[in-house]
C-alpha cells in the first residue's frame, strides 16, 4: 500500500511539473505556426507513433512466440501496446503487467514466461535510449553539463544488462542465496526458489543471436522514427536543430523522467528534452517548447488516452480463449 500511495504522489508531483511545463508554452506562437503551416503537420506526426506503436507491436509479438510459442496476431499486439502503456501511467506500481494478464486471457500464457518477457522488451527499449544517448554525445562538440548525471546511471543499467545477457545463472544463484536470508516460511521458499528459476530461464532466450539482434534491430529502428519526429515538429514550428541535438535531448529527457522514477515521466520529460535541446542548439527553451510539447502529447499522451479506452472496453475489443 506504500508503494503504491508513493506512486500516486509521484503522479501529482509529475502533473504539477507538466502544468507547471504547459504554463511555460508559447501558445499563440505554436497555434500561429499551426495555422500558417496546415494540419499535415499533426497528421504526418501522428502516423509516425502510430509507426512506432506498429513496430513495438510486432517486436512482442516476435518475442512472445519465441518465449512462450504462442503466434499472437498483430491487431492483438497494436492493443496490447497501447493497453500496457496507459496502465503503466494510469495505474500506479502495475507498470505494464497488463501485456501479460492479457496474453494469459486471450492465449493461456504462463505468466511465468510472459513476465519475463515483459521485462526483456523493457530491456530492449533501455538498449535503445542509451545507445541513442551515447552515439549523440560521440557527435556533440565540447562539454555537455548533464554528462555526469547521466553517465553513472546508464553505466548501472548497462552493467544490469550485461549481467541479464551473458550470465542469467549468476543472477538467479544471487537470488537464491539472498532467499535464505528472508524471514519467510519454508513453504514460501520454496515457491520462490520454483519462480526464481522458471522467471530467469526465460532470460535464456537472449543467448540467441537472432533474437537479440532482431530486437535491437527493431529497438533502434523506434528510436530513429522518434527521432525524426521530434526533428519535424521542431523543424515545422520554425527551430532548426541538428540529429545530434535533438537526440540527446529525447534520449536525455527519458532517462531524466527514469531517474526521477516519476510514472511516464511526467513533467520531466518534456522540460528535461527542452532544456538539453535548447543548451545545445543556442535557442532559448522557449523556442522548443512549443514543439516539446506538441511532441509528447502525440507520442505519449495520445497513446495513453486511446489505450484508457482499450483498457475500459476490452472485453469488446479484445476476445477471450473461451
């Protein structure tokens, strides 16, 4: 129940920062640009989430027949997209358990398997950001002031990664051992010790090469469409910046809204990518806001609001194996 008023909090922290982002946005400047350019701009944006949602889809989809065997459709995958990151922003401390409660409804999925492969693609979407990270830095000339608060964490998470990639067994002896030192029954031990190997042997299938590299392949692929949006809206709304800036700003801003372990990283996100963009590029951050904002409400706020309605009606949208 901590936690999960914890999250909550952070929730309203995150929605006071995003207010407080919004109150920032030069809204007569944006919906002149708007007015002026045409509505291709909101369309061309949108089908670009909707291309990166379409990937995502097909990126579970691949990883869950490879784990479980199970051939998910496509449209199946495209909901359970949308579903998993609503409930990861709308349901606090669930983050996206709903992927895999909905392939044990529709498909019979062992949450054993399917679990762990949520955490897998999670992996696979951190992969992504830091990489993106780091090859933007590689081009970025002189200093940059956020380095050393990004460095120790994305080296943390790569260490994690290295660990989960080439040596699942000594994490899973580590989670053993830790076992004997809870103060819990025996009888729940031993369930644990059953979990703890059936959840990491699932963490076996990253051994294969194929695997790792078609989910990399694809993980990369999302990061460039996003990128390419953000370049657009900035582009369209009048402020030119280079790849590398707006890059390091987006991958930047999500690894800030990480640290902040704010829910969707709310708030953070948006004024972290404005901030980055704006120090690299030499325009103020008012300039970019405009396209910030236009940016997340599409890639991020769209997506959770569509995915509320599937969640809300997905007995209809979603069919049971029954």
């Amino acid at each position: 129940m901590k936690i999960k008023w914890l999250n909550y909090i952070l929730i309203l922290i995150g929605v006071g920062i995003f207010i407080f982002f919004v109150r920032s946005v030069d809204f007569p400047a944006l919906f002149s640009s708007l007015k002026s350019t045409g509505p291709e701009i909101i369309l061309v944006a949108l089908l670009l989430t909707i291309t990166t949602v379409l990937i995502k889809a097909y990126r579970w989809k691949y990883l869950v027949k490879q784990i479980t065997g199970a051939n998910i459709s496509l449209y199946f995958a495209f909901l359970s997209i949308l579903a998993g990151v609503s409930s990861a922003s709308i349901f606090p401390g669930r983050s996206e358990v709903t992927k895999p409660l909905l392939l044990k409804k529709s498909y019979d999925c062992k949450l054993i398997q399917t679990i762990p492969a949520m955490f897998i693609e999670r992996i696979f979407d951190f992969i992504g950001v830091i990489t993106l990270f780091f090859l933007a830095l590689i081009f970025i000339s002189g200093t940059f002031a956020y380095t050393k608060y990004f460095l120790p964490f994305a080296m943390a998470i790569l260490i994690i990664f290295f660990l989960l990639f080439f040596h699942t067994k000594l994490v899973s002896v580590l989670f053993a051992s830790l076992l004997k030192w809870l103060p819990f029954s025996p009888k729940l031990k031993d369930q644990l010790k059953q979990f703890n190997y059936r959840f990491f042997e699932s963490f076996l299938v990253l051994r294969k090469k194929r695997l790792s590299l078609v989910m990399f392949a694809l993980s990369m692929l999302v990061m460039v469409i996003e990128v390419s949006q953000l370049l657009y809206l900035l582009y369209s709304l009048g402020t030119s910046v280079t790849i590398s800036a707006a890059s390091l700003g987006l991958a930047g801003g999500i690894l800030m809204g990480v640290i902040a372990i704010i829910p969707g990283g709310i708030g953070v996100t948006e004024f972290s990518s404005a901030e980055i963009i704006a120090a690299l590029s030499g325009f103020a951050s008012a300039q970019v806001k405009p396209a910030i904002f236009l940016d997340r409400i599409i890639a991020y706020y769209f997506i959770v609001f569509i995915g509320g309605l599937i969640l809300l009606f997905s007995k209809k949208l979603i069919k049971n194996k029954e």
